[in-house]
C-alpha cells in the first residue's frame, strides 16, 4: 500500500524545453555538453558554488555573452505552470490520505525565476502541499545518486516499499526502484500527474 509520494518537479508540474537553453546558447558558441560543462552543471545544481561564481564560469566559456545574456539563456528551459497541475496537488494534500514530499534537481537561478513568474501566492501554494520540498542545490546531492533517495527515506522515516516516486527521467526512477522505492516514469505529452491516482 502506498503511504507516501515523492514527486518531481520539472516536466512533472512546470513544463520544461530541454532544448531550449542550448539552442539560445548556440550564437554565443555551445556546441555541445563537455564533461568540464556537464561537472559545472552538477557541481551548481548540488550548491557547491555560488549563482555568482557559476555565472562567471559559464562566462569563461562563453565570453561574447554578457550575464543577463546568460541567466536568460539558462532560464529559457523553465515554461508555464498549469494551474491544473497546482489545483490537483492542494487537492491531494488537502485530502491527506498520503505524505507528499518534492525532490527536485534545480538550483538557485531557476527556483528564483519560477518563484517571480508564479508569483509568491501561487508558489507558496505549491510549496505548502507538500510535507517537505527537497531541492538538490540546498541537499549538496543530486538524482540519480541513490544518497539522495535514503537520505530522504530516513529523515522521514519512509518505508521504500510503501513510497511512489514519480519522475520524468529514467535513469532517476531506476535508482530510486534499486531501494525497493516504487516507481513511475511519467512520459511527458503522453501522461500527465492529475493522472496520478491511477498508480496508486
């Protein structure tokens, strides 16, 4: 029986243009992911460093782009919030037939972007449906790693079994299924989390 649910957040409530921020990055001259990128990504969605020292990395890389240049660039992944998405979590919470927890991979840019787009009502909305809102860059830990998921287990004393994880990406709901967690990978514009019930 299912007790508990952790949920993601992109392309899980906000909708998400993965290959929006490449695309805008293109003209200041990405080309691809490097693994010296790829580890400055992490590093920044586990705060390791500051929003400042990322943006004066990425600029390194990137001089012709000035920094609003690049935390537009790095925002442009972030898309619109359904309303019908946020009226069914406080519904759910409301009901509280289940504890309902977020695990998000974000970081201090983008929540502070979602944050003024939404609006401080309707993110502290969102926010207060859930027992507690985990985000990876206040954790020091990222999905896929499994810490992240015991670590979230034991500091609410969550039974693996008895817990639905629900994630867009696989190699996330993979990890999290390696510790007994149920799983559901949502696949984006063919499922959608008001479908949720369904799982249970």
């Amino acid at each position: 029986m299912i007790k508990n649910i952790i949920l993601d957040f992109g392309d899980i409530f906000i909708d998400l243009d993965k290959t929006a921020t490449p695309i805008t990055m293109a003209q200041f001259g990405f080309q691809g992911l490097t693994p010296e990128l790829d580890t400055l990504f992490k590093n920044y969605e586990k705060g390791l460093i500051s929003s400042p020292s990322f943006l004066t990395e990425v600029g390194h890389h990137f001089p012709k782009a000035n920094e609003r240049q690049l935390v537009e660039a790095w925002n442009a992944i972030l898309k619109d919030f359904p309303d019908r998405r946020l009226d069914f979590i406080e519904t759910l919470a409301k009901e509280r037939t289940h504890r309902l927890f977020l695990l998000s991979n974000t970081n201090d840019i983008h929540i502070e972007f979602v944050k003024e787009r939404m609006g401080n009502e309707k993110f502290g909305r969102f926010k207060n449906s859930f027992e507690v809102f985990y985000l990876s860059y206040e954790m020091g830990m990222r999905k896929p790693d499994t810490e992240i998921f015991d670590y979230v287990l034991q500091q609410n004393s969550l039974v693996a079994e008895e817990t639905l994880f629900v994630d867009d990406t696989k190699e996330n709901t993979d990890s999290a299924a390696e510790l007994g967690i149920k799983v559901w990978t949502l696949q984006v514009g063919k499922e959608d989390i008001t479908q949720l019930k369904t799982f249970l």
